[in-house]
C-alpha cells in the first residue's frame, strides 16, 4: 500500500498534512516523539476508515531514526513519501547570550533530524527508484529572523539540503521539495488559527506589516500544498522551495 511517513504529525501542520495524504489515499505512519500524541492522531486517522499507525521517535536521536524506518517497512512495507515536518523554533532571544544547549538542540531537531529522517529511508526509496520527500522549511531560513538566529540557521540548512539532494537523485525516481511557510496558525508556534488579526495582540502588527494576504496560513493550506508535491500531478519540479507565506516572501 502506498505509505506516508510524516514526522511530527501527532499536531499543528504534521497534523494537517498526514489527514491530507491519508484521504488522499495513502497508508499513513504517524511519527511523534510524543507517544499520546501519535497514538491519538493514528487512532482519529483509522475511526475515519484510513491505514495508519503510531510510531514514537526522537528525530535527533540516530537510534531512534533507523529504529522508527525499519518498524514502518515492517508494518507497511515500504515508504513511498517521507515529510520531514517535525521541529521546535527554540525561545526568542538575542544571539550573543542564546543558550549554548538550546542553540545544539534546535540545529540538531531541525537539521539534522531532517537529514538523519532522510537517510534512514532513502536506501528503501532508492531501491524501488521511486518517492518523494518533503522538508518542512521557512521563511526563516530565507528571509533570517531576529532574536531566532539557530532556527533561521537551521532552516537555511534544509533549503541547501534540499537543493543538494534533489540535484543528486534526480536520476533516481525521487523527487525532493520543500515547503516554506510564514506564519501559520493553529500550531504551537502560533495558536491562533482562525483568531482575526485584531485579536492577535502583538503578533498582529508584525503580520500585518510582513504579509501581504494581512492573515496567517492555516494548517490545511500548508497540508495542500504538501499534497500536490507528493501526487502525481507534480511530475516536473524537484529542489524547489515551494513559498506558502501570503505573498511575504520577496523570492
Ligand atoms: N507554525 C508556523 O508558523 C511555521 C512556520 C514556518 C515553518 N514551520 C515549520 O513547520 C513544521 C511544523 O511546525 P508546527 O508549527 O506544526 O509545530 P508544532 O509545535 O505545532 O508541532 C510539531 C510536532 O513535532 C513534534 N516534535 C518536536 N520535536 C520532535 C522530535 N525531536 N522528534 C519527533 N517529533 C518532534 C512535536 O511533538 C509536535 O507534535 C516545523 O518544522 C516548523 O519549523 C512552522
């Protein structure tokens, strides 16, 4: 059965995205290293009649990763779509003084849970010379952040990583694409799904002023932006950042 791993889907945007790619057909292994999390998202996937089962993993943790491909392979018996969406932004503060272990923490979740993600399932994908992976990225990673430099940091290196293996396996059957969002609401990040901006207190000038459209993203609009990068419709581009920041993003 065509299968989905999506990291970080017990809620906000993996969330969105794992209910997306299940009714659009796929069995959906639901990766979270929060247990509940997973195990309530995958139990709400199966009660609306689709496949899909909880997985648990630390995407920084090297064990954790080759364990959590090898029990999807077993459960579903390949991975046609990997979305590396799992991340955390890490608190807002000035660089001189960011805290050393949660500068570490924020590289090694963002980035390299996303390049480790990537090389426990590629060798699979590899194989049947077919997939695709989606990163999730952010404007961040274009545009800099202040006050959030190791997540920009981080996010900055999964454009690179995406251009770089999206060169490297065009040959091969997979294409690889990332996704970068503005802001986006209903998430922890942001927690305001739905709010009208006038109730969005401070965040709202700074939306106001930097988007466009003058509103967050819902988490669906990322989710269907994510599915048309792993249907078949999208038979042309790899490497891209595919920009979902209401008109913010100048390139
Ligand atoms: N929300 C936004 O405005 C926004 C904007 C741009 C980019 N993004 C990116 O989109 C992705 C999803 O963000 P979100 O806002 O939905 O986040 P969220 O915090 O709402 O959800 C993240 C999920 O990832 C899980 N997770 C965190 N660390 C993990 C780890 N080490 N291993 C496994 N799972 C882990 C969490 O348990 C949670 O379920 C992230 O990569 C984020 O950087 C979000």
């Amino acid at each position: 059965m065509r299968t989905a791993l999506v990291t970080g889907a017990a809620t906000g945007i993996g969330s969105a995205i794992a209910t997306r790619l299940a009714a659009d057909g796929f069995a959906l292994a639901v990766a979270d290293v929060d247990r509940a999390g997973a195990e309530a998202k995958a139990a709400a996937l199966r009660d609306a009649g689709h496949e899909a089962a909880a997985f648990v993993a630390d995407i920084a943790d090297e064990a954790d990763v080759d364990r959590l491909a090898r029990e999807v392979l077993a459960r579903f018996g390949q991975i046609d779509v990997l979305v590396n969406n799992a991340g955390i932004t890490g608190p807002h503060g000035p660089f001189a003084t960011y805290d050393r272990a949660t500068l570490r923490r924020v590289i090694e979740v963002d980035l390299v849970g996303t390049l480790l993600c990537t090389q426990a399932v590629l060798p699979s994908m590899l194989e049947r010379r077919e997939g695709r992976i989606v990163n999730l990225a952010s404007i961040a990673g274009k545009d800099g952040n202040p006050n959030l430099a190791p997540y920009a940091a981080a996010k900055a290196g999964v454009i690179a990583f995406t251009k770089s293996l999206a060169r490297e396996l065009a040959s091969s059957g997979i294409l690889v694409h990332a996704i970068a969002p503005g802001g986006v609401g209903g998430t922890s990040i942001t927690k305001s799904a739905g709010t009208p901006l006038r109730d969005l207190g401070a965040q709202r000038t700074s939306v106001l002023a930097t988007t466009p459209l003058g509103r967050l993203a819902t988490p669906e609009e990322v989710a269907a932006l994510a599915s048309w990068l792993c249907s078949p419709d999208c038979s042309y581009t790899t490497g891209a950042v595919h920009d979902i920041s209401g008109g913010r993003a100048t390139y």
